[in-house]
C-alpha cells in the first residue's frame, strides 16, 4: 500500500514541477526605487496644492477608519477634502483589510 498521498498523487506533483520550471524567469527591476517610480507613473503627477504622499495615507487612513465607526460624513469630509486638493480615492468593493490595501488613489488634474 504506502504512505497515504494527496489529492494530487504522484503525477500531479510532476505536473506542477513541470509547469514551474518551466515558468518564464522573472524580468525587470524589483527594487523599491523602481517600484515607488511605477507608482508614481500610475498615481501621475500631483497638482498645485495637492498634499503629499504621507498625508494622503494618513487621510486615507482615517477617513476608512471614520467608515468602520459608520461616520460615513466624516468619511465624505475627507474623500470631498482630498478631491479638492487634486486627489481621487478608490475602494475595493468588499475590500477588508488596512486603509492601504483597501483604498487607492491617484493624482487628478481637471
């Protein structure tokens, strides 16, 4: 008989083995310098007035923190606030998690 085996058996682990070596190598710049530049080129450039990045996740921050106690007002305040100032929010419908997991934003120009 043998030692019990998973769902998989013998020859799906052989499977999987095959598929990863034969996966692509990973390409391109991994370093947090360049990963701070693609965000930048995804956020674009910030606007006259716009707030920085710090403040922008410590506004985020709270305004999702006003959203769990249900002040959805204070949580309109912020979102208006920060729209105002050159700045756009997104939420992860369903998201659940950190402010910065669940909310993303980007520079807006009119």
């Amino acid at each position: 008989d043998g030692p019990p085996r998973n769902r998989r058996g013998r020859r799906g682990k052989a499977k999987a083995a095959a598929r990863a070596e034969s996966a692509p190598p990973a390409t391109g710049d991994r370093s947090p310098d360049r990963a701070l530049a693609r965000l930048d080129e995804v956020r674009g450039n910030p606007p006259p007035g716009a707030p920085t990045p710090d403040e922008i996740q410590r506004m985020i921050e709270d305004r999702n923190e006003a959203r769990r106690r249900s002040d959805f007002n204070r949580a309109d305040q912020i979102r208006d606030e920060l729209k105002n100032r050159g700045v756009v929010v997104s939420d992860e419908k369903g998201g659940h998690g950190n402010a910065l997991t669940v909310t993303s934003w980007r520079y807006w120009h009119d």
